[in-house]
C-alpha cells in the first residue's frame, strides 16, 4: 500500500500543519499552482513529490514539471493536471484524453473547490483537493489523504487547515 498526501494550489503558502497531516504518506502529490520554488523545496525535503505547473506557474516551474503527469500508482492509472474540470464538465483536452484512454484516477486543482466524485460514464474516481493556500477566493482550506493498495483506493479523508486568510 502507497499512502498519498494530495494538495493544490499552494499560491506560494505551504501551512506547517500539512507536515503533520502528511507525516505518514509516502508521497505528496501537487496538482499545480505551486506559486514558489520555496514550496517544492519543503515538499521535497518531506517526502517525494510528484507535481504539475499550474496556470500562476511560470517558466521555471513549466521546465522543470509537466503539464499532465500520467503513472501507475500500486496498479491504479493516475491522470494529474491542472486546469481539467469535472465529470461532465470536463475541459476540451481533458475530454479528449478521456474520450481516448480514461484513468481511474483523476486529479485536477484550479476551482479550489473540493470535489469528490465518481466519473460514471469513464468509470474512474475524480478527486480536486481544494485549495490550501491563502490566496483565492475559497473559504476553508483543505489537503486530501488517501492510500492505494492493488489498484484500489482506500481510506480517503478531507482535511481541513483553517480559514483562509489566517494563519491558524
């Protein structure tokens, strides 16, 4: 079994608690607007990090992550971008990758709304962590923790950080 620690759009703020949350996962997923190489330092520094850039995301972070990140996760085909939408709402490209070879996971950042979802027509698991950055214009933020064990995902919980805007 593979413990994940999933985040989105940082915007350059990573909250100590998240080293505390994530202290038993495996890897830290980032689906983009990291905002700082500072973040992806600390991120690295914790644990493996796998990461997309975001639209905020300029050059450096464009060179050195990719747009989607597609991998086998413990026998779970994983999809990671950005910008992606939701089931039946997906963006143009997304659809498109979909239309041709649907993940069973997929994972987008961008709304900063949190959604958990089933896919019904690709049959997969959609997942947007929300935002836990302070910048943007959600309310609560929130990181997401799961594992995956033979291509099934198990334990998933929401986390919340406090409100944003403070530093609790």
């Amino acid at each position: 079994m593979k413990k994940i620690g999933l985040l989105s759009d940082t915007h350059s703020y990573l909250d100590e608690k998240i080293f505390d949350y994530f202290s038993e996962v495996d890897e830290v997923w980032h689906a983009g607007d990291i905002g700082s190489m500072e973040v992806v330092e600390q991120l690295e520094q914790f644990r493996p990090l796998k990461a997309v850039y975001g639209n905020i995301d300029g050059g450096v972070f464009r060179r050195e992550f990719p747009l989607d990140l597609r991998f086998d996760c413990e026998g779970m085909d994983v999809w990671i971008t950005h910008i992606g939408g939701y089931p039946g709402r997906y963006n143009k490209r997304v659809r498109e990758g979909m239309a041709a070879n649907a993940p069973d996971l997929f994972i987008c950042g961008h709304s900063h709304i949190l959604k958990v979802m089933p896919d019904r027509k690709h049959d997969l698991l959609h997942i947007n962590p929300g935002a836990c950055g302070q910048h943007g214009f959600h309310k609560i933020r929130t990181v997401v923790r799961f594992g995956i064990d033979q291509g099934q995902l198990s334990g998933l919980e929401v986390i919340e950080l406090g409100k944003r805007g403070r530093l609790t």
